[in-house]
C-alpha cells in the first residue's frame, strides 16, 4: 500500500491543488514529455480506416480544387455492390450522389480542420491522391494514422492541464494518463480520425474553458467557446448535445456571456447552412438528417452501458468509478453545476445513441458511441478526485484510491487490446458479422475483449 499511500497523502501545505509552485516552464516540460511520450504509444498498433476513409481525400480537394465535390476520376465506380462496402450507385458507402454532385456522405468538419496537417504531409510526399490523380489508400491511412495520435497527445495534455486546476501534479498526470489509455480514447479515436477524435479535443478544450472560469472567476471566453462548440457540431451532430446544455448553464449562471455566445454559435451556424444549401441543396447535409427508433431503446441502452462486446463500463470502468465518487460526495462537490452539466450531457447522449437503429456502432471495437463523453467523465473524475484528496487518511481513502487505479489499469487493457489486436478486431466479422447479428454483442462466451485469446478458445462451444 505503500505506493497508494503516496498518492493518496501527495498534498502538502508546499503543493496544494492550484501548484502554484509549479513554474511555467516546469509545466511546459511535463507537456512536452507528456505529449511526445503519448503519441508515441498511440501511433502503435491498428489504424484501420472505416467511416473516415476518403476525409482525408476531402481536405486535399479542398487544398487543391477548393471544392468539397469529389471528382469521380478519382473514385471511379464499379459494378452494384461489386465489393462489400459499395452501393447500389457503384460507390463505396462513405460517398453519396446529391444534386449530381459527389460528396463525402460523413461531416466534413474533421476534413477543413486537418486541412494544415494534411499540407503537410503532402509536402513530405504522402498524400491521398496517386500521381495520376486517382485514389491512394496507402497514403490516406499514413495520414490519419499520424494526425489522430497527434491530436489525442494534444487532448491528453488539455486534460492534465484541466486537472491541474484543481488537483496536484501527481494526481493530474495519473487522471491525464488515464483519459489517454484507459478509455476508447486509445482502442478508437487514436486509431484514425473517426468525426469523435476531432470532436472529443474540441470539447476538451471547452471543458477546460469551462471550469478554469468556475475556478478562477474568469469571464470573456464566450466567443472563443461558442467558436469550439460549432466547430464540434460541424465535425459530429451529437455535439448538440453539450451545446444545448452548455448554452443552458451560460444562461442561467453568466447571463451577461449568453449573448455573446448565441451571436457567435448564430454565425457559425449561419455559415454552415450556407455551405450545406451551396453543396448539398438542402439546410442541413444528409448526415444530420438522421432516423431514430425507440423499437429497441432499453435493449440498446443496456448494451451501450453494460454488455460484454459494447458496454461502456465494462471496457473503461473508470467512468463507473468517477460516477460513484460523484454521488458519495455530492454534497462537498465544488463546481456541482458543471456536475449537472456533465450528467445531463452523459444521460441525454446515452440515449440518443441508444435510438439510433445501429447502436451497436457497427464494425469498431467496443463502445465506440460512447466516446463523444469521455470528456465529460473526466470533468467528473477531476471533481470527485478533489473531494477524494480532501479526505482524511484513511483505509477507506486508501482503497477507494487502490480501486481507482485498478480501474485504469483494467481499462487500459481493455482498449489496448483494440487498439493493438487484429484478433479484437476482427470480431466484428467472426464467426458472423455483427451488423447482421447484433445480439452478438451480448455474448459473453466470445466477448470481443477476449476475442481468440486461448482462455475463450479452448471454452468455446465445438
């Protein structure tokens, strides 16, 4: 316990939660360490493309023609359903024909903002497009298998500096670690760039902003949040989820920002419908048009939280573990309306995805719906871990803190193996696809997480 103790008792009078002694440039060397040591760990592994093959392609139409309407020499057709994946009008299914145009079916959010990435790379000579101007797979997938790890490093610091607003040092690199490798955060959205992956950085960003001006009493942030909560909107609809919720706290407790806020999210959405009428015909892109069903809401909603191949607390059980800190001290709480804020978020998302008709999520790794509120159970962590700091020494303290890094470790493990494992991946499609036999994914005699280990080999059934 010897270990647990040090963390549990690692607040002195010489180090409290807002380390004051930590230097700026101290800071900055641990971001630095924290930043680079990161990416390295998540550039490793898996960087299957699926839903995010072609964005890439997207930002270079973009940097070079100037137009989000892809040239069909470059996607050429082939025979209906030729291949899997490919439709009816002989394009793969990421592609829709609108108004005689062709279009990247999913956001183009993540495609405008990975635009200087992508310049980038096209000036160290990888790029998505071949010679010729056809379509260069192999270099789509160098791309976002390096800019996905970049920005998840890049979270990962957003979140240690998050926590460093009310927790000490060691604390705040443990929880920081911990958002990092013990959520989908690693086994998803540092695999490719996913829409979440930009989304879950935005959102973290405005998190930050968030409680550094609960914390600080701070003001003036509101165009600049309202600016990060459209462009999360632009890159995945669900972020209209924390915009309504975040547009409801300014209100009631910052009245005097609320204006502000609505003028700048009113022209950002402004410019938004402009581009969908100018591209698409139509106010909204056909992907923000999309169907729900309550058929199968409580199923779907137990699967998303607790079955064996999509539950969230079972492949990160650390978001378990902050929602008990958060309900034990409730009552000492500081910052209990972000609290609420974050809750609210958590719930309505968990439902709304529980709606849609394939919430499963399809072919990915474990919960990967879930993954727009990891930020928000960090939010939630960071609260709960100051009352837990605030304890006094104690067994209970001490276990409570031994329980908490049991669970990111477990978690760790759990979405290591999808971001590592091409057996875990592959579940999806073996012995039979998952989108044909949803009831899979509550199978616990072929978990995903154990998919092919020899411990469900030699116990599986023939």
């Amino acid at each position: 316990m010897g270990f647990v103790d040090g963390i549990a008792n690692s607040v002195s009078a010489g180090q409290q939660a807002n380390n004051s002694n930590l230097s700026r440039k101290s800071r900055l060397a641990i971001e630095t360490v924290l930043l680079l040591s990161v990416f390295a760990i998540l550039k490793f592994g898996l960087h299957g493309m699926a839903d995010s093959k072609y964005s890439m392609l997207v930002s270079e139409n973009l940097l070079r023609y100037h137009s989000f309407v892809i040239d069909e020499r470059s996607m050429p057709r082939r025979e209906p359903f030729a291949l899997p994946g490919y439709q009816a009008n002989g394009f793969p299914y990421q592609m829709e024909i609108s108004h005689d145009k062709l279009l990247y079916v999913y956001p183009v959010g993540s495609s405008v903002l990975s635009i200087p990435f992508v310049a980038l790379m096209n000036i160290a000579g990888i790029s998505a497009h071949t010679p010729d101007g056809g379509y260069d797979e192999a270099g789509e997938g160098n791309i976002q298998g390096a800019l996905a790890p970049v920005l998840m490093a890049l979270l990962t610091v957003v979140f240690f500096r998050t926590a460093l607003l009310l927790l000490p040092l060691s604390w705040s690199v443990v929880l920081a670690l911990g958002g990092a490798f013990s959520t989908q955060i690693w086994s998803t959205a540092s695999r490719v760039v996913w829409s979440h992956t930009w989304q879950i950085l935005l959102l973290g960003l405005a998190i930050y902003i968030l409680l550094a001006e609960e914390e600080r009493e701070d003001r003036g942030g509101a165009v600049v949040l309202a600016t990060l909560l459209s462009w999360a909107y632009f890159v995945r609809p669900t972020s209209s989820i924390p915009i309504a919720a975040i547009s409801s706290y300014v209100l009631i407790f910052r009245r005097r920002e609320f204006t502000a806020l609505a003028i700048t999210g009113a022209g950002w959405m402004f410019v938004f419908v402009v581009y969908s009428w100018k591209v698409s015909g139509q106010a909204l892109p056909s992907y923000y048009l999309f169907h729900l069903s309550s058929g199968h809401l409580w199923e779907a909603v137990a699967g998303n939280l607790i079955s064996p191949s999509r539950g969230l607390f079972v492949y990160v059980p650390g978001s378990a573990f902050a929602l008990l800190l958060v309900g034990y001290y409730w009552r000492m709480l500081s910052h209990r309306r972000l609290a609420v804020v974050s809750l609210s978020i958590i719930a309505v998302h968990v439902f709304v995805i529980s709606t849609d008709p394939n919430w499963w999520g399809g072919h990915c790794y474990g919960p990967r719906l879930t993954t727009d509120v990891i930020p928000w159970f960090f939010l939630l962590a960071i609260l709960g871990s100051r009352c837990l700091l605030d304890e006094s020494p104690s067994r209970l303290k001490h276990f409570a803190v031994a329980f908490g890094l049991l669970t990111l470790v477990i978690g760790a493990v759990m979405n290591g193996r999808g971001a590592i494992s091409q057996s875990a991946t592959d579940w999806v499609d073996v012995p039979e696809d998952v989108d044909q036999k949803p009831d899979r994914v509550w199978d616990w005699s072929n978990p995903q997480f154990l998919s092919e280990l020899p411990l469900m080999a030699r116990h599986r059934p023939g």
